[in-house]
C-alpha cells in the first residue's frame, strides 16, 4: 500500500465506517495519547523499566500502526498529501545534512 492508497483508506474508513473525522484538536490529542503508548512499550521492552502485568499486550507494529493513522486522518482532514511532504522532508534532509553525518559513515570498527 502506498501512502497516497493509505490515505484514502483511512478517508473511507472514516466516511464510511467512523461517522466522520474528530476535530484537528481531538485527533492531535490522540496523537499525542498514542505515541505515548508507543513509548510505553519501548521503554519497558527495551528500556530499563520493569513491564507490569500487560504492559506488552500491545505490539510496537500495532502502536505504529495507531500513530500513522491518525496522522493519516490529521493529514487528510488539513489537506496534505504526506507523500509530497515525506518527499520534501527527505529532500530537505539530503541537502542540509550532505555533509553533516560523513565522518559518521566514514569510520571504521575495530
């Protein structure tokens, strides 16, 4: 699936399924919910914290996977195409990291 195909999926989903998008204010809030989650299962999976009961019910692919929908739906309900904006992004990086990470990929192991 590509992002473009993604994007209109989630459209659907909402329109046909969900009743409609939550307001930008809501969805950003649970963007914000989410990625916490995401951090949660990091943190005890590959962090120092100790996992509590359930505390890895959730995979890392599922709370991915809750986080690129709503930015699908934050995307699709302000009018970005996020694949001209990951495009732009990447451009971005290339041109003003071009030299930034050389010695990095230049070293040698021991």
């Amino acid at each position: 699936m590509t992002i473009d195909e993604a994007q209109q999926a989630v459209d659907a989903w909402i329109q046909n399924v969900g009743g409609g998008y939550f307001s930008e204010l809501t969805n950003m809030a649970l963007l914000t919910e989410e990625t916490g989650e995401l951090a949660r299962v990091i943190a005890r999976k590959y962090g120092d914290q100790i996992a509590k009961r359930g505390d890895l019910d959730c995979s890392l692919a599922e709370e991915m996977a809750d986080i690129l929908w709503v930015l699908i739906c934050l995307a699709n309900q302000t009018g970005v195409n996020l694949t001209d904006a990951l495009q732009d992004s990447i451009r971005k990086k290339t041109e003003r990291d071009a030299e930034r990470f050389a010695p990095r990929r230049t070293r040698k192991l021991s």
